[in-house]
C-alpha cells in the first residue's frame, strides 16, 4: 500500500507547518540582509564615493583627428547601396500576367 500526502499523519502535518516556519524565517532574513544596506545608503547614511571628471586629463584625452572618410566616399556609397538594395528584389517579382490567380480565388 502506498502512502500519499494525505494520508492524516499528524507527523507531516507538523513537519509541514516547521517547514513553513523555517522557509518564512530565511526569507526574513534574506530581505533584511539586502534591505537594510539599500535603506541606510538611501537616507545618506553612507556617504557614496564621488569621481571626478576633468577634460584636461592627459589619460583620457585623444588627439583630434579630421574625417577619417570623406562626405562624397560617405553618400556615394550610402545611395549605391539603398539604390541595390530597392532594385534588386524588384527584378524578382513575377509579372502579373505569370501569376495564378485561380489560387487566389479558393482563398
């Protein structure tokens, strides 16, 4: 004979509330371990460290360097390929007098 989980034990109904208990217990614990930390650095209790950013920095400053790639390379290449890109599947669609339209009409 197999046992379910009703089977009116009192042990596992004990079992089942301590369990409970101890699942309750953790989970206070856990919220108050990340909880309190977020509150104390929200009120100003700890003070946040501050870095600052200055534009004469010699390690974070590059040389200036003019355009890389010249506007007319930069449109030449941007209109050749929207103009490939729009006209190439145009030459694969099939004329309309190619299509079934008996197909079209069990639809």
């Amino acid at each position: 004979m197999t046992r379910g989980a009703e089977d009116g034990n009192p042990c596992r109904e004990e079992n089942r509330g301590r369990n409970l208990f101890i699942q309750i217990f953790v989970d206070f614990i856990l919220l108050l371990a990340v909880g309190v930390p977020v509150i104390v650095s929200y009120n100003g209790g700890i003070p946040p460290f501050r870095r600052g950013f200055f534009c004469d920095d010699n390690s974070i400053k590059y040389p200036y360097v003019e355009d890389t790639i010249s506007d007319a390379v930069l449109m030449g290449v941007g209109f050749t390929m929207a103009f490939i890109l729009v006209s190439e599947p145009t030459q694969h669609v099939k004329p309309l007098e190619d299509i079934d339209v008996e197909v079209f009409k069990r639809f």
